[in-house]
C-alpha cells in the first residue's frame, strides 16, 4: 500500500489557550467549546502599538535614533522551539513541560517545505504558565533528601556568600538537587536572583540538568560573540535553553549572521534583543526568512545585514502576512507604490511590527488633519519612516503647534525637512531658535528648519556667528527653566 502522506499546510497553525467560559456548555456542543481550546489560523505575529512613549536616544538632540533598535514586546521567553537538533539533551527538554506537543495517536507532523510556508509554528501560553504538580513547591516533611547535598560540602565556588545562600532558600522550596549548586554559583556571577532561578525552573527545570563546565563554555563563547556581561541575566530569563544548545549549534547560529553582512561588533547586540533566534533551525527558518525578505519584500541582498540590525525581532517573528498587510494598505491608503515601502522596510523594519488600527493609520491620519496630502504624507514616510514611532500627544503634536506658532512655518515645509519631526523639541529645535532670537539674529518672516539640521559647532558658526560654549550655556539655562515650570519649582533667574 503506497504511502499516504498529509495535505500540504497552508498557513502556519498554533493552538491558542483559552480561558473556560463562565457558561457551562450547552448540550451538543463542539469538543472545542467543552474543553476549552481552539486552533488558530493567525500568523505568529506580534504587533507592536507604537503609540507608547519612544524609547530616549543615544542622542538627546533626537527623539529616536535609527541605529537603536526599537524594543518589541514580545514573549521570547515562553516560547516553546521548533529546532531541537541543537539541544545537548533534545528529548529532556520540555518532557515535563505543560506545553510540550501531544503524543496522542494519529496526530502527524507536516511536512517541512523549504518555501516560507514550512516554517514551523510555536506555541505559546497567552495566559501564563500552566505549572506542573512535580513542580509545585513541596514542604520539608514531604520531601526526599536522596541526592542532595550536603551545603558543609567543600565545593570551590565563585560566588559562594550569595549562591549558598539563595541555593538553600530553592532547597527548602523546591526540589533543587544539590549537583546543581554549582551551576547556580556560575549563574549568580551574571546577577541571577532567587526570583530567576524560580522562573527558569518552573518553565525549563532541564536546564539545570547542564554542568557547570558545560554551561560556562556555551555563556563564553557568547561573550566572545560580543553580548556584554550586564545582558547576559535578560538573555538567560528569556532564553534560558541556551544553557542546553550545543556549542556547535551557537557557533552555526553566529556564523549565520555573519554570512548575511552582519558586522561582528553587532552581533552581540542581536543576540541580546532576539535570544531566541537560536532555537531556530539555520536551514529551515532562518535562511527561508532572508530569502522572502530578498525575493518576495524586495530587499537588497546588501541591505538584509542592516535591516537585522535594526530589527532582530524580524528573524523570530513571522513576515509573510505582515508585509502583504501592510504593503497592501500603504498602497490603498497612500497610493504608495511598492518602490517605496521597500525603502521604508529597508529603513525602518519595525513597521512589519506596528499595528495599523493603532498604529500606523492614526499617524496618517494625523498629518492629514493638519493639511497634508497624501502625496505629501507619502514623501514624509519614505523620507523618515520612524515618524510611525513618535508618539501622537507627546511629539508629533507639539512639535507641529511649535511650527505653525512659533517658528511661523507652513505645513509644507515638512516635505522638504521631514527630519524635523525627528529631531528633539526640547533638545534642539527650542534652544537653537530662542538663542538665535536672544542674539538678535532671528530671520524675519518664517524661521528655517534648516538651522536644526546641521551639528551645534556648524549652527554656531554659520547661524549663531559665537562660541560652541556659549551656546551650550544657553541651553542648559533653558533646560533647567523649563524643568521648574514643569515640576513647579524656582530656579535662578538666567541672564538671557
């Protein structure tokens, strides 16, 4: 009898956990509703509403900087894998775990494809971890001292006043092995709480299974690689499998980014804001996501480098439906032809991330309240996508009541100088346009945006005609004035 194999998988399907009606069910109805879950046919999307406050430059004379990676919120951390193959004990790791997949038979894995379509699904608990009871807490009386040891043991440790300490408060909690002492000795080097060790253990107690040897060469070799040590405690709450993936699975990992124009001194960066991009399979997720973004988003093969960069979150997070959507809008909305949404993506990849309802339509919407035309709205976009980050009420808003009120500006002028909307109301654009009025030197009629563009030193040059240093006292008059007006306080009263 030939080999019947299942129907080619056409979208991506991850079971969705939903919390039990208040309502018994009424007779006859569907198992789904009776047990309490569902299936979903949803891209694995997270979407991000960037109408929350934007995160502070590097810069304080912008209101973003395009080279700082806008954080996603995201839960890498209960993220389940779809690449075991890296795992130093592949069949450990989530034996015990509520979420781990069903053995039940008759259920048959997809085929993988190589197209974007074969991604494999993860699952995730949008409700909170479901806990196991050979995980719950279990009092002293109750609990078995076999192969705990004893805490008088002589054991070389690191951080022995701290780790001894919190490794007897899990002991008396949880069922901690005393082998694993002194893994939680290397861990607590990195800042690792009682609190930590908790979290990790309820969600992937495997972990622990690790030597401390073992452990040490996986976390050093990501040193290496460039994350700084004060990251390593967030990558190891929100990915703490990395403490099971094989040194030759990290090593695989990081020569990928590599192969893709990722410089070295970035990668340190990437890893830190996407740890879980190593619980992908290299050949069957990840190389699949570059080639969409090559071949189907349009992206040059140079630039695939420095859109991960900007955005890491996009090795993690499904595209597919994410650009179709947004793409698809942008053209109804704007007239935008494609040309164009490249180079917003290609500039600013977090607009895959931003939800339309909430994100990007009321930013149009806004600049078309205040007299732009689409055309218009269009070229400010291609210009400076990340004005889709700003927040409406604290930025975008007043930084337009400045210009039509106090710079004396029209509207239009945006096309030409989009980077005003970037640039920092309280920073730049307020001190450079008072300290030109306090010397006198302000041009009559409307005042040009161009004297925001260039760098203090070439504005106090070529516009403010005195010294760097003066300039810089000036502003920081003005800084403090404005923090007492805001806070209520009295300051000293400036000579400007």
């Amino acid at each position: 009898m030939a080999l019947q194999l299942p129907p080619p998988r056409l979208a991506a399907v991850r079971p969705c956990f939903l919390l039990p009606s208040p309502v018994a069910p009424t007779r006859g109805a569907s198992a789904t509703a009776r047990h309490g879950s569902a299936f979903s046919l949803q891209s694995n999307v997270r979407l991000v509403k960037p109408n929350r406050r934007a995160r502070r430059s590097r810069n304080p004379y912008y209101d973003f900087d395009e080279e700082e990676e806008e954080e996603v919120e995201d839960d890498e951390g209960y993220e389940t894998d779809d690449d075991l193959s890296g795992l130093e004990y592949p069949g450990v790791l989530y034996s015990k775990s509520p979420r781990a997949p069903s053995n039940r038979p008759g259920l048959q894995t997809p085929l993988i494809k190589e197209k974007w379509e074969g991604r494999q699904p993860k699952t995730r608990d949008k409700y909170g971890p479901e806990k196991n009871n050979s995980q719950h807490p279990r009092s002293k009386a109750g609990r078995s001292s076999t192969g705990l040891m004893d805490m008088d043991s002589e054991v070389e440790l690191k951080n022995e006043s701290i780790s001894r300490s919190v490794f007897q408060k899990l002991q008396e909690e949880y069922e901690f092995d005393g082998k694993w002492l002194p893994l939680i000795d290397y861990l607590c080097t990195f800042g690792l709480k009682e609190s930590h060790f908790t979290y990790i253990y309820e969600r992937h107690m495997a972990c622990f299974q690790i030597s401390q040897a073992s452990a040490e060469e996986r976390l050093e070799f990501l040193l290496s690689s460039g994350v700084k040590s004060k990251d390593m405690k967030r990558i190891l709450v929100r990915q703490p499998q990395i403490l099971e993936y094989t040194l030759s699975n990290l090593k695989s990992h990081v020569a990928f980014l590599e192969s893709i124009g990722v410089p070295s001194a970035r990668i340190g960066q990437i890893i830190s804001a996407a740890p879980s991009f190593f619980s992908y399979s290299v050949e069957q997720s990840l190389k699949p996501t570059i080639r969409y973004l090559i071949e189907e988003v349009g992206i040059e093969e140079s630039d695939v480098g420095k859109v991960v960069q900007l955005s890491p979150q996009i090795l993690v997070q499904r595209i597919d439906s994410a650009w179709k959507s947004r793409s698809l809008f942008l053209s109804k909305e704007l007239g935008a032809p494609k040309h164009n949404i490249v180079k917003m993506v290609t500039k600013h990849p977090q607009l895959l991330h931003y939800s339309i309802e909430d994100g990007i339509l009321p930013r149009i919407n806004f600049l078309r309240s205040i007299g732009m035309r689409n055309s218009d709205i269009l070229k400010v976009l291609t210009s400076l996508t990340q004005v889709l980050s700003l927040s409406l009420e604290e930025n975008l808003k007043p930084k337009y009541l400045y210009l039509v009120n106090d710079l004396k500006n029209e509207v239009q002028s945006l096309t030409k100088y989009p980077m005003y909307l970037s640039l920092s109301l309280d920073q730049r654009i307020r001190p450079r346009h008072r300290f030109l009025i306090s010397l006198k030197k302000a041009p009559k009629g409307p005042f040009p945006l161009s004297s925001f563009v260039p760098t203090d030193e070439r504005f106090c040059q070529r516009w403010a005609g005195t010294s760097l240093e003066k300039y810089h006292t000036f502003r920081q008059s003005l800084l403090l004035t404005g923090f007492a007006e805001k806070s209520g306080r009295k300051t000293l009263t400036s000579r400007w």
